[in-house]
C-alpha cells in the first residue's frame, strides 16, 4: 500500500494539531474545464508527497468552470488524512484570490453577500472550501495555464476527459 497520507479514521478537528516539523510535505496540482459554462465539466487534480503520487479526477452532467476549479481544490484536500503542509498550485485566479485576498471571511462576514450586496455564487463549495483549508498549512500560488507547466497541463488533461464522460452524475450544488 503506499505510503500517501489519504483519509483514515482521524477526526478532522485533531488535523492540523500537529507541529509543522510533524507534517508530511504535499504538492497539489488543481485545474477544472467545463464544455459549454454552464455544460458538462470536469476536475483533475495531481497530489505528490516524496515519491508518492495520486491523480483525481471526476465529471459532471451539467456545472461550471467556476465549480470544477473549487471541486478540484476541495476534494484534494479533503482526500488527506491529517494536516498537512501544502503548497496547492491553480490557474484558477477565483480560488487563489478568494484564499488568499480574504475574500471568504469577507463574505462570511457579510452573511454571504459580495460587495456589491449579490449573494455568493458556490457558496455550498467555499463552505467546503474553508473546512478543508483548515485542516492544513496551506500555501496557495497562481501559475498560468496553459503554460507547459507539466503538473497543471496533466491537470488539464484529466478534467477534460472527465467532463466528456458518459453517464456523468448531477452536480447536486449547481443552480443553473
């Protein structure tokens, strides 16, 4: 079996009680497509710690871009067992500015309201978001897309196949 620090019976609340000279290193590669936005869409997501590597990847009938760029952040980090330290990596400027411009607790704040006093759109998703985020040192970073950045373009890849799969399932949060 290997080694790779995926979900086991840890409470998610012990997660991130460990020091960070404890936790295990992870580099997450994120990246979402959506065929027609709304359309069916897909999320891939590559995860190497040390040696180890998994890639994630699933469809769904009818979503966003938007959604499948989240989903792929959320289901890797939700896919590890105890707290981590992460660098996570997206060409999705919606995540990594939301994560890292305060937007979450700004929106939280206002009772889920943008700026502009519209409701946020995924709301389901950045809750999931920020209990995952919890668990973990995370440090997010933008990189460009389609760009040859190995990691981000096999990223690429597996949310395109996914999102032209057959018999893909409803993506219940999706309001559209």
């Amino acid at each position: 079996m290997v080694n790779f620090p995926i979900k086991s019976c840890l409470p998610p609340q012990a997660a991130y009680r460990f020091p960070l000279s404890e936790m295990k290193r992870v580099v997450i590669h994120t990246d979402g497509a959506c065929r027609g936005n709304p359309g069916p869409g897909g999320y891939g997501v590559v995860m190497v710690c040390g040696k180890h590597r998994l890639e994630l990847s699933k469809g769904f009938a009818r979503t966003t871009n938007n959604r499948m760029e989240l989903l792929a952040t959320i289901v890797a980090l939700e896919t590890l067992k105890e707290g981590c330290e992460i660098e996570l990596l997206s060409d999705s400027r919606y995540v990594i500015d939301a994560m890292t411009k305060n937007w979450v607790k700004g929106w939280k704040a206002k009772g889920w309201k943008t700026a502009s006093n519209q409701p946020v759109k995924n709301q389901d998703l950045w809750l999931r978001l920020s209990a995952a985020a919890n668990e973990h040192k995370i440090t997010w970073k933008w990189l460009r897309g389609h760009a040859g950045h190995k990691e981000n373009e096999r990223c690429d890849v597996l949310a395109v196949a996914a999102a032209t799969g057959r018999d893909l399932p409803v993506d219940a949060g999706f309001e559209g």
